[in-house]
C-alpha cells in the first residue's frame, strides 16, 4: 500500500509540478530564509491543500468568462499544446509566493510582470487589450481569490472559519499588489462586491468555449486517468455560478452536484491529499 501510495503521488506531483518539480519543491522548501508569509497561515493551509486541484479547474473556467483576458490567452497561451506545462507553470509561481524564500517569490513576481508587459493585441472591435492592465490582472485575481477559496470551503481538510477567510484573501492580496493588481479585495465581502463588479463585462465568447472544450474533453493524459480527472471537472463545474452555464455551455444539475458529484469530488479529493503526503515529500527526497 505504501508503495502505490508513493508512485501515485509521485505521478500526481510530476503531473502538476512539471520535469523540474522536485529541484524547484527542495528549493522552495529548503531554501533557509525569510518567508512572505507563515507556514500555517491561511494562504499555506489553502494553497498547499488537495482541493486546490478543484479550485484551479474552477478558477480556469471562471477566467475565460472576460472576453480580453481570454483573447489574452487564446493568442499568447500554450494552452492548446501545452497544457500541462501551463499548469507546472502557474503552480510553481503559487508554491514559490506562498512557500519559498522571499527572494526567490519577489524574482517569480518580477518574471511574471515582464511577460505581462510583452503581452498585448487587439480585441475584434478593434479596442486593444494588455496583460499588464491593472483591470485585467483584478479579474484573474479575484476570480482564481474565489475559486481556490470556495473549493477550500468544499473540499478541504480544514475549512477556514470567517477571519480565516477574510485573512487568506487579504494575504493572496499582497501578491497581487506586486504583480500589478490595483486595489485588491482585503476580505471576503470585498472579494464578493469585486466579481459583482466585473459581472456586466462577462460573457462567453467563440475563444472561452473552446478552452473550455479543450480543459473538460481533450486533456492530455492517458485513458486510466481520464476518468479521475472528469470527476475533478466535475466538481469544479458544481461550484460555478448558475449564470455562467449557459455562456460556457456547461452543464447545471443542482441535485446532481449536491449530492453526487459532492461525494465523489470529496472521494477524488481526499484520494489526492492521502497520496500526495507522500508523493511531495518523496520527490523533494528524490531530489536532494
């Protein structure tokens, strides 16, 4: 059991974390240093917890909704052939910010604002659009903010309470700050008047239905692992707003997702955290 505990979690991690993972996990984890933030702060306890799977898929969804940050993607993202490496992406940026040396978290920040300001086009009515916008970088904020937290919520092994909360999104706030985002949410009420905010901007578009096709039917990976992965979606899908279904032609069975796709979504969730105990601590082993 212990053996297909730690290859599981060893395919999961080399699956998120990328060819490079356990270098980057002993480094940010081993680097002795000064740290952003604490190791049981509420941004380490939802960051580095299994419903984050959920809260990334969820968060991928949502964002598609903002017909520029979406163009954004469409025209400067590997998404289509490159999705995993995407992901690797983005979920070392996250461990590095919330776990790694400060350093090396400011250096990640510094890298992510320098492809922002080589990101730009033009939208079809001819407006242009910039990655390094401050509306724009709000809106991915506040939209991946409320995903991880509502899939923490759900999903995760200790939810927080309401300070909890209110501290995790003023904690991820501070991130943001740095990368350029104006203003961000400090609690959960003010996370809550954000997206209303953004709501009369968001819709679907021809580039958000195709991404969504690509995240919920092409996956790259192999045929065993498609099915744990659609449960996956589907949770993610359960905690989307009713409003968003019809824009994104996904899916609304709110029995359904109460019930059904609740207890499976905790079951795969809870799969995920049992073997990534060992799966992280054995590739960061591995790599030192």
């Amino acid at each position: 059991m212990t053996t297909v505990r730690e290859r599981l979690g060893e395919a999961l991690f080399l699956r998120v974390a990328g060819p490079d993972g356990a270098k980057q996990a002993a480094r940010i984890h081993g680097r002795p240093g000064p740290r952003w933030f604490e190791p049981d702060s509420p941004i380490a306890r939802v960051h580095g917890d299994a419903s984050m799977f959920v809260g990334g898929i969820r968060a991928l969804l949502l964002q598609t909704l903002h017909p520029a940050a979406m163009r954004a993607v469409s025209e400067h993202s590997g998404f289509r052939g490159d999705m995993w490496g995407r992901l690797a992406r983005t979920s070392t940026f996250l461990a590095v910010t919330t776990f790694g040396h400060a350093d090396d978290a400011q250096q990640a920040v510094d890298m992510v604002r320098r492809i922002h300001d080589r990101i730009t086009g033009t939208m079809p009515d001819g407006s242009t659009y910039a990655a390094s916008d401050p509306h724009l970088l709000r809106w991915v904020h506040v939209a991946e903010v409320d995903s991880f937290l509502l899939a923490h919520t759900t999903y995760g092994a200790e939810p927080l309470d309401q300070a909890g909360r209110d501290e995790y999104v003023a904690q991820v706030g501070e991130v943001a700050r740095r990368l350029g985002v104006v203003d961000p949410p400090r609690d959960e009420a003010e996370l809550r008047e954000a997206l209303a905010a953004y709501r009369p901007e968001l819709r679907g578009t021809p580039e958000a239905r195709e991404a969504v096709r690509y995240l919920l039917f092409k996956p790259p990976l192999p045929l065993p692992a498609r099915a744990p992965y659609g449960v996956l979606v589907a949770a993610a899908v359960g905690l989307m707003p009713a409003w968003t279904r019809r824009h994104l032609l996904l899916p609304w069975l709110p029995v359904s997702e109460r019930t059904v796709v609740r207890v499976l979504g905790s079951f795969a969730v809870g799969t995920i955290r049992w073997a990534m105990t060992a799966g992280g601590p054995a590739a960061r082993r591995e790599a030192s």
